[in-house]
C-alpha cells in the first residue's frame, strides 16, 4: 500500500472539483500535463488498496482508498479531467493542517507542494490517520 496526496491543480474549478470527486466517489486528472511527474503516478504507480489524501489550500478534505484502475467516465461534461478512479471514502473533513501545532513541518511541506499528485511515508499516513481516525 502506497499513500499519495492528490489536489485538483486547475484554481477556477478547484471548489467545483474537489465537491464533485467526494460526492462521487472518485479522483480524477487532467489531460493537459503530458508530460509532468504526476501523470505517471496516476497511472501507474498508485495501485488498487492505495491511499489518498485530498487537500488543497492549506486544508485535507478527504481520506480515502482506490478502488479502481483509472477509467473514462461514461460521459464527461468537460475535457479537463477525463481520466478517474473510483475511491472510497473513509474520512470527510475540513481541517487546516497548519493551523494544528503538532502537525509535522515535512508534512506541511508535502501536502502544500504544487504536483497534483505526491507520495506520502506511512508515516504520515500513520500520523494523518491517527489525526483524523481514517
């Protein structure tokens, strides 16, 4: 099992996105990064069993597992983010991690880093999990 965090990377939509990947149930990536270090990731690396961790602006929405291979949607109202993977969540939030005073400085750091998609140590996994009971 890998744990990666995940942020939608498009600012105009991000809200929009983010509320339609925790309604339902899945994550998603653009198509316009052909050739950043995310895409890989995405497809290859994260695995059926992963965890993800969904934030963006200095807050974590979401902790959940993959439960699918990436896919096309059936219909897909825009061209931005064509490709998904089902998830299921197990922790819906709203949380400031740099407003928390214990909360590990690496871990701020790689959850605020600007690639849509960046591995995580199990032991922040641990850590996030105990935080959230996820």
């Amino acid at each position: 099992m890998r744990i990666w965090k995940i942020t939608s990377g498009h600012r105009e939509w991000r809200s929009t996105i983010l509320g339609d990947w925790i309604r339902n149930n899945y994550i998603s990536l653009g198509t316009g990064y052909p050739r950043r270090s995310h895409v890989p990731r995405f497809f290859k690396e994260m695995r059926l069993g992963d965890k993800v961790v969904v934030v963006a602006e200095k807050h974590i929405y979401a902790i959940g597992e993959v439960k699918s291979k990436p896919r096309k949607p059936p219909r897909v109202k825009d061209e931005v983010y064509v490709k998904r993977r089902d998830v299921v969540w197990h922790k819906i939030t709203k949380i400031n991690y740099f407003d928390l005073p214990l909360f590990p400085k690496s871990l701020k750091k790689k959850l605020s880093m600007r690639p849509a998609i960046v591995p995580l140590r199990k032991k922040d996994w641990k850590f996030l999990s105990t935080l959230l009971r996820a």
